[in-house]
C-alpha cells in the first residue's frame, strides 16, 4: 500500500521539490528581555488529532501529500542546483523514503534510516506542535529552515551517548557551537519509552523557544546556521523530520505561520529589555537635534517629509549601546534612509561618523552590495532577503560594541562586522569617521518618508 501510494504521487512530489529548489534560489537572487516569559504553552490535549485554533495539519493521517524526502542539504547549494539536477536528486530521495517511512494507524513511522520526510512548502515565523514518541538508542531531530535541528534522542545512560550531551535530555539545539545559548536543553523533561512526547516549538527569524512537555526547554536562542555559520538562516525553507538509530512515530503534525505584528512584539518581549530608555516620545522631537523641521511625527512614527532629508540625531552621546527599532517602508520610492551610528552632530554620518547603516527596500536594483539594507554603508554588505512586504512593520536590533556591528532584522543576523579591519571602500571613498568611539544615534533621510517608531537604546559602557 505504501508504495503504491509512493508511485502515485512521486512526480507530484518531485515537482514540489523542484519548486522549494526555485522558492530557495528566488530568495536569494536578492543576495547576487525584559523579564517577560516566553508565551504560555498550548495546553489543549492534541489526541482528538484536530488543529488547535489557527492551526493547520501538516499530515493528514493517510499519506504523505504534501511531504517528499531530502537528507542533511545545504538549501543554498540546493537553491543553485539546475533544475533537472534537483529532480534527479529528489528522484533518488523519493526512492530512499519508500523504504524507510510508512503510514500506520494515522502515524508517521519512520524505521531509524533513510533521508529525512521534508514538508513540500517553505516556512518563515511559525509556531509549531508535534508528538513523537521514541525508542531506545533512537537519536532524531526537527531541521528548522531545513537547518539542524532541535534535538530528539535516548537520555538513558544505556542509550551510549551522555558523552555527547543525552543525559541533558531532548529540545536543545545540539547543533550549536559549544556552550552557545539552547545548546543543551534547560531542563530533562523527555517522557519514558512507550510514551508520547509534545513539542511546542517558535520560531522567528533565527531565534528558536522550545517547550518539550510543556517545559521550557530552550528560551529564544539563535539556531546557528549549520553549513555557513557566518550566515543566517534562509528566510524560509521546510521542516524537516530527522532520523537515525532506532523507529520513532510521529503524529498531530499542526503548524501556525505568525503574522508581523506579532513576531514583532515577540522579539521585543522575548529579548532582555533591562537598561532600554525610550529616545523617541512618540509626539515630538523633544531630545532631539539637527534639522527636524525636515521630518514629521505621523500616527507615533518619525517621517522624513517628502523631498526633504538630513541627519536628526538624539541629543544624548552613545559610545557601546544595542537599539532597536521598528521601520516600515514607503509604498513609493525606494525607502532611502539610515541609521547614523556614532554622528559627531555634523556633516554625513556615512563618512564622518562611525558608519550609516543603510535603509532600502531590499528590491531595490543596480546597487553596490554594501548599498544594501542594513549595509555598513560602503564598507560592509548585509545578507538581503529578510524584510517584510512593504507596508508591514520590521523589528530591527543594533549592537555596536567598539569596532563592532551587529544588525539583527526581524531576527534574522544580517550583518556582523569590524570596521576596523576594512580596508575597502566603495568607490574608493574613504571613511574617516569608522573609528569613533562615540557619538549620536539618529536618521540620516533622503526625501523618502520611511517610518521609525518605539525606538529604544541601551548603553552597554559604562558612562
């Protein structure tokens, strides 16, 4: 029965895979806490086998519909792939699933071999139920993004690898570096064998919560990128369902993709909030230098007005400080501003202060990679592909630390650079101003009204 239904469907989910290999290489082709707990878990028992409320089933209890096989792939290599070479490879993978995976009394079995089950669609923010129920000397995972992976295995000491970290339990991020934040699991809260274990599991940007049994057993922490680690997460890319060693069983696969507003506020909640300070009322420019009649406060936003621009700036002098903000661009125009990190208070921050971070639509075309938003603007490029739709609210996070930058949008790490080891300009222009140790935060606006609001900076020297 199960391979028949393979043979049914297999050309159906080949072209699926075909067309996650073209999803991958769109998203790329733009590239050529406070104290506040995370949200309370879900505590509707899932045995009836029905979503909770605006949650959708990924398995439908029957068959694989929606679901074909990939192993451990780097999406941006399988984004590159020519087509027909991705429909050999899915091909081969299909072949390998009909061996290992099976449907069996509305479960996902999966025999502890072959490549991994992989959801045919592509995910950014979601929120994400699973039950699983493993078996001695198992050893499994979830691949977020098509990234390894929250973690599933035998905690017991016979199941031989306590070396490894087991005897910490299930839910870590055991694929980050060494002592990195979620690699080992807060707590064990994994179930004995023969019983089921529940996953809730969020994920935004890069940054992952995960509640195993209702515990919380990671607390929004980074999923490092496993095959470039100097790079984000893609934007989207599938689940995944991993597994080696022994059978595990799967079932009430549901998922929720998060919506803006709300992953916005997420970010915000979840990260540490101690020592933010409000720079910016949300009414008028009180706090605030430079040529402001150039801007205008719209609905708690700050606005360049139209045709107008220059550098506004908070009054107050920051040396090391995180800020976070969030931006919405124009509908018109290609959303030209910036964030003036370390201003003197005069002339242009991209060359006299420590840097401008770039502001622009990231579609924008014909432009110097390190023009890119979130660009150290002419001297470092940022990762492109992670804004939302214009007209949507990003969250982006700043750190400077000395000669360093840190650009986080919408949880995403896009940038992560030393200015003081760069040595290449654009055009060749030279940027005196990289080495400041101090200086203002503010906008640096060029005619177009981009939005800023609920701006907040926290110092990190000690003044």
């Amino acid at each position: 029965m199960v391979n028949a239904l393979f043979r049914t469907s297999s050309w159906q989910q080949l072209l699926a895979l075909a067309v996650l290999a073209a999803l991958f290489s769109a998203v790329l082709a733009e590239d050529k806490q406070s104290s506040k707990q995370a949200p309370t878990p879900i505590k509707k028992p899932l045995s009836d086998g029905k979503p909770p409320k605006g949650f959708t089933a990924l398995f439908n209890g029957k068959d694989f519909t929606g679901w074909h096989g990939m192993p451990t792939f780097d999406p941006r290599k399988l984004a590159a792939m020519p087509g027909n070479e991705a429909l050999v490879l899915g091909a081969k993978w299909m072949d390998d699933v009909q061996k290992h995976w099976r449907v069996e009394n509305g479960e996902i079995v999966n025999d502890g071999h072959g490549v991994y089950l992989t959801t045919d669609k592509a995910y950014g923010d979601i929120e994400l139920l699973i039950d699983y129920k493993m078996y001695p000397k198992g050893d499994s995972g979830i691949y977020l993004k098509a990234t390894p992976q929250v973690q599933i295995w035998d905690y017991t000491k016979e199941g031989g690898k306590w070396n490894l970290g087991a005897d910490k339990g299930s839910g870590g991020l055991w694929n980050n570096t060494k002592r990195a934040p979620g690699k080992d699991p807060l707590v064990l809260a994994d179930k004995p064998f023969g019983e089921w274990n529940h996953f809730r599991i969020l994920m935004l940007g890069d940054y992952v919560t995960v509640y195993l049994n209702d515990k919380l057993v990671v607390k929004h922490a980074r999923l490092e990128n496993y095959f470039n680690r100097k790079l984000p997460l893609m934007p989207k890319g599938p689940i995944q369902l991993q597994t080696h060693g022994s059978e595990i069983r799967w079932r009430n696969i549901f998922l929720r993709e998060v919506p803006a507003v709300e992953a916005n506020k997420l970010l915000r909640d979840m990260s540490d909030s101690k020592g933010f300070e409000t720079v910016f009322n949300g009414q008028d420019f009180t706090g605030w230098d430079g040529p402001v009649d150039n801007y205008q406060v719209q609905d708690g936003a700050i606005l360049c007005k139209p045709g107008k621009g220059g550098t506004i700036y908070a009054k107050e002098e920051y040396s090391d400080f995180v800020a976070r903000l969030e931006f919405k661009m124009p509908k018109q125009g290609g959303g030209n501003n910036g964030l003036a990190i370390r201003y003197p208070g005069k002339g242009d921050t991209a060359y006299v202060g420590m840097c401008e971070l770039q502001v622009l639509k990231d579609d924008y075309k014909g432009i110097d990679p390190r023009q890119a938003h979130g660009s150290a603007y002419g001297m470092v490029a940022a990762q492109r592909g992670y804004q939302r739709p214009v007209g949507e609210w990003n969250y982006q996070e700043v750190t400077v630390k000395g000669p360093t930058i840190k650009v986080e949008l919408n949880g995403s790490r896009i940038l992560d650079c030393d200015l003081s080891k760069v040595t290449e300009f654009m055009a060749k222009s030279a940027h005196p101003g990289k080495d400041r140790p101090s200086g203002h935060f503010g906008f640096a606006g060029h005619s177009d009204p981009v939005a800023f609001r609920n701006i907040q900076i926290k110092r990190l020297d000690s003044k």
